[in-house]
C-alpha cells in the first residue's frame, strides 16, 4: 500500500532500474539537505581528506546511514512502480 502507484508495464529490469534511479535520487537529495543544515563550511571542504576517520568523515557517515533510512523507512512505502 503506497500513496503513490505509478503503473509503466515497464520489462523487469528497466523496473529495477527506475526503482534504483528514486533510490539514489532521493538518497542523495536528503544527504544534501542535512549536509546544508549542519554545517556552514565551504562545500568543497568536507574533510574526507586528511585524517583516517575524522569528525566530518563520521559526520557525512551517519548522514549518510540516516538519508538510507529514510529511503527504505518513508520513500520506498510512499512510491510504487509497476
């Protein structure tokens, strides 16, 4: 049960590929929006440089951990393609 049902008869595969395009859409979109609320740096200054394991590392990590959360939690229940 979904909000949204979006009939293509898409073949399987190309099904599986839009179901991927949404995924990482809107992983990539929630990561960018909870990277713009939480920091006030430069955005080429992420820090994945440098140090193994550092703070802003771990920061984009979680974020990272949250934004597939949410995907698999909200999104995939809200969108269905078949």
């Amino acid at each position: 049960m979904s909000i949204l049902t979006i009939n293509l008869n898409l073949q399987p595969e190309y099904k599986e590929l839009l179901d991927d395009f949404i995924k990482f859409t809107s992983i990539l979109i929630i990561l960018h929006i909870l990277l713009s609320l939480s920091t006030g740096k430069d955005p080429t200054d992420l820090g994945l440089i440098g140090e193994l394991f550092n703070n802003d590392f771990i920061t984009i990590f979680i974020y990272l951990v949250i934004s597939f959360y949410i995907y698999h939690m909200i999104v995939k229940k809200l969108i269905t393609i078949t």
